[in-house]
C-alpha cells in the first residue's frame, strides 16, 4: 500500500509539471505494482567520489544516537559535502553566470521521459571518447528520434568502477584534474541536441558531462548557456530501457547554489 501511495504522488508529480498535462491521462487506470522502479544514485559515504580540486569530500558526523533520559531511542547525524559531490545536479550558473542557480530551476526540469544511449562499447576500448554526431544518428535510426524535451542520459558503463577513485577518474593525484581520463559528452552531439532536440536535462555515468581530459569544459558551457541542468555520477543506468522510462531527479533545494546532492530514480512499466 505504502508503495502505491508513492508512485500515485510521483505520477502526480510528473502529470503536474509536463508541459500539455493531459486529464485523460490522468484517468487512465495504472497498475502501480507492476512498475520496476531504479534508483541511478550513489550512496553519499565517505567513498563518495569529488572532483579532485575540492577540498574536502562527504562528512557524517553522529549528533545522538542512543536511548534518551526520557527512555526513548533517537537517532541524528549532521553532515558537510561539496556541492559536485556524489551524483548531484549542476546548475546551469555552474559555468554560465546569469542562469538558474540550483533554487532557480523549475521543478518541472526534474521529471521527464529518458531516453538512454549507450556509448560502453565505445568507451571500454577508449577512455578518453566522447559521445558524437554519428552516435546519436545510429541510435535515432534504430530507436526512432529523441522526444523534444526528453532528459537525456549517456551511459558509459563507468559506473562499474566506482568507488575506486584512480579507476574512475582515470588518475587520483590530490588537488590536480589535468590527468583525468574518462569517456563523456562531445559538444557537436550536445550543442545538437540543444538545438534539435530541445531537451530538458542530460546526465551522465561519469564525474562530468565533459570528458575527463577536458580543460575548457565546452559541454557545461553550453548547457549552461542554455539553461540545460545537468547531472553526473549516476549509475545503472544499464538497467533502463533505451526509452520509455520516467526520471524523476530531485536535488537539495539550495539558494543560490551552483549544484546539489541529487536523488535520482526511473520507473517504468
């Protein structure tokens, strides 16, 4: 019952924010119980991967644990994380200064359709690729064309080697992003899918929508520009369908942040 009662508010939730919701839809009867449901997030804990310039990474410290003097159990911690730490959002004033900040956004950018691409095979014989022009025509002849205002995901199956640092990254010297290497966005294929496409989101199974050897960071510019939020480190995305899941990507309401902690999930029938 308890179940039910979560995904019937999640439908609401995106029913609410499409952009033509439609009552008909609404009515349709829907058997929650036979919806698979995947959380794409990380556990925040101290393995929790940063970006390597970060000074410091996730912190949980107990405030209380333990039987209180009134004879009841009571459980608090407290805790201090980056902003680009774990999968999390970034905002598009992450690189583009005048756009949403993380309490900006609409809360209608956080749910949406997904449509997944899958660049593993591609990245497994070369760290460094970045998702192309061709790519995204080959999954369009075989998948029919991405949805305007989809959330778009790129897997890159590097979600496999986390929590191990120097494999994820690609290097795991303190302080210093200059030798990083894994695969990611390449800004053709973004600035297309922009353009073309209009989606609402991209996210990625990597530290960044930018390949790890980037130094411009082309591909947040970009989406920033455009007011296009973003998210990274997810993980499983192995288990979505190429399409026709949902995404639903909520992250800590932060005022005027450049990014938060995200929890993100799909479902789908």
């Amino acid at each position: 019952m308890k179940t039910n009662r979560v995904f019937r508010v999640m439908l609401y939730i995106f029913l609410l924010t499409s952009v033509e919701p439609s009552l008909s839809v609404a009515e349709e009867a829907i058997d929650f119980n036979k919806l698979h449901v995947v959380d794409l997030t990380h556990v925040f804990d101290a393995t929790t991967i940063a970006w390597p310039t970060e000074k410091s990474g996730f912190e949980l410290k107990p405030s209380f644990k333990g039987v209180t003097k009134s004879g009841f159990f009571y459980f608090s911690n407290t805790f201090c994380s980056p902003e680009h730490s774990g999968t999390h959002l970034d905002a598009p004033m992450h690189f583009a200064q005048g756009r949403w900040t993380s309490s900006d956004i609409p809360v209608g950018r956080f749910v949406g359709p997904a449509v997944v691409v899958d660049i593993s095979r591609q990245a497994a014989s070369n760290a460094d690729y970045r998702l192309t022009l061709e790519d995204l025509a080959a999954w369009e002849k075989a998948n029919g064309r991405v949805p305007q205002d989809a959330i778009f995901l790129l897997r890159t199956g590097w979600s496999q080697k986390w929590p191990e640092r120097k494999a994820y990254l690609g290097d795991d010297t303190p302080g210093d992003a200059t030798k990083l290497h894994f695969p990611s966005f390449g800004s053709e294929a973004v600035s297309f899918l922009i353009r073309e496409r209009g989606v609402r989101m991209i996210g990625v199974d990597t530290a960044s929508i930018d390949y790890g050897q980037s130094q411009d960071f082309i591909v947040h510019r970009l989406v920033g520009a455009a007011n296009v939020p973003a998210l990274e480190n997810l993980t499983d995305l192995e288990k979505l369908p190429v399409k026709g899941a949902t995404i639903i990507a909520l992250p800590m309401k932060i005022g005027q942040g450049s990014g938060a902690p995200t929890r993100v999930i799909a479902f789908f029938p």
